[in-house]
C-alpha cells in the first residue's frame, strides 16, 4: 500500500467513524486543545494499525479498539502528571471538600469522565452502540466482565447524577 492510498483510506475511515471518535475523546478529556491533541494521536495510531486490519472484527470495532487504547494511554499520562502536580489533600474537581458530588453541575459527559476507567471505557463503548461481544472484543474481556462493569458503572453514573452516596 502506497503512503498515498493508506491517506486516502484514512481520509475514509476518519469521514465514517470521526464523529465517534470525537465523542470518545471528549469523554476521556475535557480540555478541549488536550482533546484536540488526543484526537491527533488516534488519526495518528489509526493510520499505523490500518495496514495490520484483517477484516476479523467489523472496521468499527477496530478503530474503536485502536481509539480506546490511545485514550487510555492519554488518560494513565495525564494521571501520571496529574499526581507529580497534587498534594493527597487537594480535593477532586468533581466533589467538594466533604467528598460529596456537584451532581447539579454534572452532565453525563462530565460523569462518565468521572468514573474510574475500567467503567469509562465500558459506558462509553455501550453509548456508541457496541453490544457486550464487541466491547468484550474491543477491550480484550469476557461479556460477563463487561456486563458487570456496565452495572457498576451504571450505578455509579447514577449516584453521580442524582447526588446519592452509592
């Protein structure tokens, strides 16, 4: 494949799945420059892995997988920093200083962002569409896995949004 037909098909892929793709990177980052460089790096890591596509999943579910393992990577790099930049004591930007969430300030976005990132990946992969099989394929885990994570996420979603303790 020339450097100009593996463009082209970029330029496909990225015309089909793009607005996917930019759902999934803004629930994984909320400034929106370091959202923007985030979807660089996925056009970018998608572009590598085109040659490596077998047709063994649907192209959705590849670029999905493609997208959620550079997102995870951006998300554990920004927690890295994040932790080198903190004291123990500063509080989360989503709760105030007694530990309680602004779940009147929440909208869903903000939330899923909030979750811990076994759940994000889950929430959002079912919010794109993919059933348990293809989320389970995308993140490398069982359906049950995935259905227990989904659960659990729900109802940490819904303590968030609501204001419940739980």
């Amino acid at each position: 494949m020339t450097q100009s037909d593996s463009e082209s098909r970029l330029k496909q892929v990225l015309a089909e799945f793009g607005p996917m793709l930019s759902r999934l990177s803004t629930s994984y980052e909320a400034d929106p420059a370091l959202r923007e460089d985030l979807l660089q790096d996925i056009a970018f890591s998608i572009w590598k892995a085109l040659p490596s596509f077998r047709g063994t999943a649907s192209l959705k579910t590849f670029v999905a997988r493609v997208a959620h393992n550079r997102a995870v990577d951006h998300v554990i790099k920004r927690q890295r920093i994040a932790d080198r930049h903190s004291s123990p004591e500063d509080p989360s930007a989503l709760t105030t200083a007694s530990g309680t969430p602004h779940s009147a300030q929440l909208d869903l976005t903000t939330a899923i962002r909030s979750l811990p990132l076994p759940y994000r990946q889950c929430m959002e992969l079912m919010l794109e569409g993919f059933n348990h099989a293809e989320i389970g394929d995308i993140l490398g885990l069982e359906e049950n896995a995935i259905a227990q994570r989904l659960s659990r996420g729900r109802k940490r979603l819904k303590a968030l949004l609501t204001g419940e303790n739980g």
